[in-house]
C-alpha cells in the first residue's frame, strides 16, 4: 500500500483534461510523452522551481499521470525530444487555436526571458525591459480573449524588438490553422505605418493602441472633439466618451490605405492629469521665486527645465523676478489629457473597439504568472532543443494557470431542487490567492492499495469547498 498525496496536483490533471491539453500533447508526441510533461508543468506549478535533478524525488510523494523513473539525464533526453519532434508547433498549435470559437479575439504581446544558455542561436543581447543589457531569449504569446488561454508562443532572437515579431507571427497564424484570425489586439509599442500597411496588405485584422502625438492621430481627434462631450457618444459599461473617424491614410510607400481611428475621453483620466500637470507647474513657480539663496547649478536646472516653456520670457534668472505663465501654450498642452485613440485595420465602432481593448490586460497578467508561478525568469538549459522543449513544459503550466486563475475569477451559484438559487459565493480568487490555493490542498492524500484501489484520506470542509468554489471537477 502506498500513501501520495494528491491535491494541487489532481486539481492540475483535471483542468489539463478538461482544456484538452493532454488530448492534444498526445496527437503530437503520443501518451507516455503527454503524461511525463504535465507532470512536470504540476511540478513546476507546486514548487515555482524548474530544476531537473529535483523532479524525481519530488514526485515519489504525489499521484500524477507519469508513474515511471525520470532522473535529470533522463529529462534532459525528454526534453530534446519534445524539441526535436519534426512539425510539432504546426500539429499542436493547430489544434489549441482549433479549441477556440471561429470568431474569437486574441491578443499578441512580446516579452523577453534572461538566458543562461550561451550555445542557443536565440540567447543574444539585447535591451532588457529595465534598461541595461544581458543576454536573453525573445518569446512572443497569441492569446485568446474568450478562453484567457495562451495559444500559441513563438521564440526569436533576444536582440529582435518586439516591434518587428508582428510580421512574423500572424502570416504563421494562417499556415498553421483554418480557423479565422478575427482580430488581434496589439499594445501602443507596435504602432507605426510599416506595421499599419503590413497588416492592412495581408488582410490582417488588428485593433492597435494609438499615440495621440502623431498628427493623424490628433487631427482625428480634432474631428472628433465636438462629439466627445455628447452623451450619445458615451460608451455602456466604460466610464468613457468615444467615437469614431476613418480615414484614408498615405503610407511611405505612396498608397492610400483606409484604418479607422476610434478616439476616446475620459472624464477621471482627464482630472489626475490636469491635477498632476498643475502640481508640476506650481511646484516650479515657487522654486523659481525662491532661488535666490539656491546653489548655482540649482538655478541653472531651473533655467534649463522643459517646464519654462508654460511661461513668458522672465525678465530676470531664478529667484530674480516672478514666472508669468503662457496660457496658450498650456491649453496646448492640456488640449487632449484624459484622451486616448486606438487604430484598427477593419471597420467597427469605438464601443466594439473599447470592449475588444480592455480584454488585454489579460495577456499581461500571463506573462506575470508564467514568471512569478512557472519560473519563467530565466533560462539555463546550454542545448537548443533542450530549450525548446523546458519552454513547451512552461507552456503547458502557462495554459493550466491561466485556467485557475479565470476559475477562481468566477462567482459559484447553487440551485435547490425548485431550480431557484440558494446560495452565493463570491468568486476564490476574492479570498484565497493561488499560493494560499496550493497551501490548502497540499494534506489531500490518497491511499493506493496492493490491487490497484484508490482511496481517498481525509479531506477537511475547507478543502472540499475550495475544490467545488474552483470548479475544477
């Protein structure tokens, strides 16, 4: 008889089940192979580390879907089969953007993960998101908004800007599925012409937050001024006013393309920016009428500051004479706090494009858990398929986390047997983080007799409840 514990984990195999991991590992790289990498995604969920040589030891103690012998040599060998596996980004990845609706939403997003591995082509210097320089790999996530579920992940390069990743992985979208690619959602960071007309010219549909210092964009939200204080343009269920131009655009290369540009304001937006503009303003007036017992390079950052430009010529130096402001060129400054505008390649209104945008934080938030709870930081492995294959590991935990973290986002209703609710609960994630989760669960244990029985051991009232508020079975 032996006694393994069971709950984190059970939860995990459910849910990989469930959101048609395993069944899709197995087209690609059949059962045996699906078994051992979930069990080692669970490991890396329970432990938050990725270490080879600790995975053994480690599963002796629970119940998981690969019961065999896997030493650190072994998974470095079942790792560079993962990568190795000849067309198995267009198998699997096929068959996760399969899974969802036919008019699903995704968004793209890029982010880069420090490097160990000195001998993978990818693993090359570039400029990390904190400033400074190191040696990284680059890793770009399609993400679909109805499921909050990853997709697909490309990697390339840590010395490509993210900006450029775009025309690479949609053109894969389209060879790797028949399922339409309805609209992808990009961040401010992608936005340019060059993008604008690549994606207009391969019939890509993308939604693409906008930089409203550019003149097109202004001049849009020009046009678009009159409407923003009217209350037909206010947007349900967005604390905001919105509208939208097309507009028919001339890129670099001299065609006319049409986007359609889609400007908002918002009222609160508006407030902390003029509020913050103004602190800055008076915060400067009072240092300058008091420089006069200030050092001389403090006088001199005074007259050299960017904010001198909100006032007329002073007459004298800092501490001399007293700041006059230019109105006019503060109302051209203020003219558009509180606005924001979003670009996108296909026709829809700014209610459309708002609802659409505001599903993006959600790819943020995967690439947070695939650093915090997968270990995704860093990268050690010195072999280029052995990389591959850890971050297809981390892939399958990414997909499985993202799945909790939506369950626990979800509110639970109970019904009678009248069909009327009896009970409310508010959603997990509003009592328990994922941490305080595995806390929970970790004493589930089940007892496993000489005949192949299983058992379960006690389980207290807590745990059921957070198993059944997860909705995990």
């Amino acid at each position: 008889m032996t006694t393994r514990r069971i709950g984190a984990t059970a939860i995990f195999d459910a849910v990989a089940r469930q959101i048609g991991l395993r069944e899709d590992l197995i087209i690609v790289w059949g059962p045996r192979a699906a078994d051992l990498a979930l069990s080692l995604a669970y490991h890396w969920l329970t432990t938050a580390s990725n270490a080879c040589y600790l995975f053994q030891s480690w599963a002796e103690g629970y119940l998981l879907p690969f019961d065999g012998e896997a030493s650190a040599k072994d998974l470095t060998e079942f790792f560079t089969e993962l990568g190795n596996r000849a067309g198995w980004e267009k198998k699997f990845f096929s068959a996760r953007i399969a899974r969802t609706d036919k008019d699903e939403i995704f968004s793209y997003d890029a982010t880069n993960v420090a490097a160990k591995a000195c001998d993978v082509l990818d693993a090359q210097y570039g400029k990390s998101k904190k400033g400074g320089y190191r040696r990284q790999i680059g890793m770009s996530i399609l993400f679909a908004h109805r499921t909050d579920l990853p997709v697909m992940y490309r990697l390339f390069p840590g010395n490509i800007t993210d900006v450029s990743t775009i025309a690479d992985l949609l053109p894969r979208c389209e060879l790797l599925t028949d399922n339409q690619i309805v609209a992808a959602v990009l961040d401010r960071g992608y936005f340019s012409l060059e993008n604008l007309a690549r994606c207009i010219d391969k019939g890509h549909r993308v939604l693409i937050a906008a930089k409203m210092n550019i003149s097109w964009v202004a001049e849009a939200a020009e046009n678009a001024m009159p409407r923003l204080w009217d209350v037909r343009s206010r947007l349900k269920k967005h604390p905001v006013w919105g509208t939208t131009i097309d507009k028919a655009l001339t890129f670099d290369d001299g065609k006319a393309r049409k986007v359609w540009i889609h400007i908002f304001r918002d009222e609160a937006k508006s407030s902390q920016e003029y509020k913050a503009f103004f602190e800055d303003i008076e915060e400067y007036e009072a240092q300058w009428k008091h420089a006069a017992h200030s050092s001389e390079q403090e006088r001199n950052a005074l007259s050299k500051s960017g904010l001198l430009k909100f006032f007329e010529t002073p007459a004298a130096g800092p501490g001399e004479c007293e700041l006059q402001r230019n109105y006019d060129a503060i109302n051209a400054e203020s003219r558009y706090f509180g606005f924001f505008a979003s670009v996108s390649t296909m026709q829809c209104d700014a209610q459309t494009a708002i609802e659409t945008y505001s599903r993006r934080d959600a790819i943020e938030k995967c690439f947070m858990a695939g650093k915090t709870d997968v270990n995704m930081k860093t990268v050690r492995s010195h072999s280029e398929s052995t990389v591959k294959g850890r971050f297809i590991v981390s892939f399958l935990a990414l997909c499985i986390i993202c799945e909790v973290g939506r369950r626990m986002r979800l509110p639970l209703v109970k019904f009678g047997t009248n069909g009327k609710i009896t009970k409310e609960y508010v959603p997990l994630g509003s009592e328990y983080t994922f941490e305080e989760i595995l806390n929970t669960l970790q004493t589930v244990q089940a007892l496993t007799s000489r005949d192949g029985k299983m058992q379960m051991m006690e389980v207290t009232k807590r745990q059921h409840e957070v198993v059944r508020r997860g909705q995990c079975f």
